[in-house]
C-alpha cells in the first residue's frame, strides 16, 4: 500500500504525514467501489473513519457521505466514478 499523493496544491508538506497508510486504505476500497461505514472500516482496523475521509477530502478528493438514520452520527461514505450514475 503506498501513500495518498495530494490533489490539492494547498496542502502542505506538514500536513503529508497525516495523508498514511489508512487513508490509503480507505481511499483504496472507495475508487474500488465499497461503501463505507463504521463495520466495513472496522473490519480493517480503521477505527477514526471520518477522521480518515476528513483528511481526503482536505487532500481535494471528492466523497460523498449520507447519515443512516437522522438521529445517529453514523454515515456511509462513497466515490462517485466519472460516468457512473450513482444510486443513492
């Protein structure tokens, strides 16, 4: 797994550490079409998940979240691919 190169050319070098492997991770398994929420994360020991979509869409990737139920904090994150309808 290698680590998440900036798209945004406003983010600075300090910041680079926090772009690591689990933001990798969780930026993998969204171009690869999962939807995200606490379990799935969890299941690969990615336990701050919106902390970790925080950073990506800081680094300038564009990911798109729905809560599950109006009253919880808990949220599904996903990426839309260009040209694929999505269905939420």
């Amino acid at each position: 797994m290698q680590t998440v190169e900036a798209t945004d050319p406003n983010v600075i070098d300090a910041d680079a550490p926090r772009l690591g492997k689990q933001n990798a991770m969780v930026l993998h398994l969204l171009q690869s079409g999962v939807r995200l929420g606490p379990q799935t994360a969890a299941d690969f020991n990615i336990t701050r998940l919106s902390a970790r979509i925080h950073d990506l869409r800081n680094a300038g990737y564009e990911i798109n979240s729905i809560k599950r139920h109006p009253s919880t904090k808990c949220a599904v994150y996903w990426m839309t691919q260009k040209g694929v309808k999505d269905e939420c």
